[in-house]
C-alpha cells in the first residue's frame, strides 16, 4: 500500500474518513501509524492529497481521520481497454495494472474462441472486481476508478467498438508500427486499445475489426501474455 484509498463508504462526515477490516490492519501493524501521522492518500474518483491520523482505537480497530485533497488532475490520456475473456488470474492482474494506470474504462467480452468456462470464476463478482481496482489504485497513486463492463452480446460489443471516437488500435505483430513512434502523446489524446483471448482472434474477427477503423498495431516481436501486451502498450502512451 503506497497510498490510502479513501472510498464513499468510509465517510463519516464532510472530509472525514474511518479505516478498518484490511487498511487499518496494514496502518496500524504494518505502518505503525500513531496519532498525527500524515499518510499519502487518495479519494476515491476525485483527488490525490493527504490523510491525517486524529483518531487510533486499537478496541475497535479502526482510524479516524481528515482528508486534505491537494490534486485532482487526471494524468494521462484517456484511454479505454476493450478486451477478450481472460483466465481468472490474469483478469485480476488487468483489473490491478488498469487502476494502477488511471484507465478510463474496461470491456470485456466474448470472442469466438473465448473460453466461456472462465466467466464461471468469482472474480466476476462485483465486490471482487472492486478489490482488485483499490488494490492497484493504493499501488499506483491514482484516484480514477476504470468504468468496468461485461459484454457478453457480440452486437453490443460492435456497436460500442463502432462509436468509439479515438485512436483504435488492433495489437498484432503484423501491425503497423506508428504506436511505438508517436511522439505526440497528451492528455487530450484518446486510445482504444483492442486484445484477443490467449489464442488470438481468428481472421474474420480482425476483418470484422477493422471493417470499423481498428488498425492493427505492432507491439512487440515476442509473443506476450495479455498483461504484459497491455503494460507494454500503456507504458507506452504515459505523459510525463
């Protein structure tokens, strides 16, 4: 934890937060926090700033405290993931590395050679896909929470990938390779970046792709897990 995530939930009155369950076990056993400590913290969609500790009660472990918000400017551009069902641990791993990253939205759906048992896996649960998100966003520093969905409806998924207005990008290694050189990455840019299940899509899914403006894009000569294609591809769009 390299920040304290403040949710909705945790307020108890205006800019005052109680901690408990997994964050006060980590501030209090880990950290050691005492009283007056000022934590590096988060609010959950709207600011960066800082945590006050006024209050430890080590009889119902919980600590009460003040938020004080400094910053609440989104950092890199927006962009949204559209992505084919994946094992249930490289999901969490996704839904980390995206919330660590300020992605502005995920889209997970069905492709043809899917493996439709994965979406069986608890990880789809709301709750589950809520821890996963804090747990990136402490790791990462940001404060914007990925729009999440799940499509299982193949016209949906095309009609959302059709009115996209963005750059749409295809990650193949046949693509062209613009994404790596494009030096004019800003925060006004927007990306629609577009991933396979493991096996890849077949080739009528990519001319269905690009029937609607995806372009196929080179990433990398090797043959990369999708959590490591997506960190590639995002590292790679990062404003500094």
């Amino acid at each position: 934890m390299n920040f304290l995530l403040l949710e909705p939930h945790e307020r108890i009155r205006e800019d005052v937060y109680s901690i408990s369950d997994r964050k006060y076990s980590h501030l209090y056993s880990i950290l050691k926090v005492k009283e007056g400590k000022i934590l590096k913290a988060l609010l959950w969609n709207d600011s960066i700033g800082s945590f006050q500790v006024d209050k430890l009660d080590e009889q119902r472990n919980s600590i009460v405290g003040t938020y004080y918000p400094e910053n609440s400017e989104v950092r890199v551009p927006d962009i949204s993931i559209f992505i084919s069902l994946q094992r249930p641990q490289t999901m969490k791993k996704i839904l980390q590395l995206s919330s660590c990253t300020a992605v502005k939205d995920l889209t997970f759906f069905v492709s043809e050679k899917s493996e439709k048992s994965y979406l069986n896996s608890p990880v789809w649960k709301k709750e589950n896909i809520e821890y996963e998100m804090v747990l990136g966003m402490e790791q990462g520093g940001n404060f914007r929470v990925p729009e999440f969905t799940l499509l299982l409806n193949k016209k949906e998924l095309f009609k959302k990938l059709e009115h996209y207005k963005g750059r749409k990008l295809l990650f193949h290694p046949q693509g062209n390779r613009d994404f790596l050189t494009d030096k004019k990455v800003s925060k006004e840019t927007k990306y629609g970046f577009l991933f396979g299940p493991e096996s890849g899509f077949t080739e009528k899914d990519i001319e269905s792709f690009e029937a609607i403006d995806f372009k196929k894009s080179f990433l990398s000569p090797y043959i990369l897990r999708t959590e490591n294609a997506l960190a590639y591809a995002l590292a790679n769009c990062q404003v500094i």
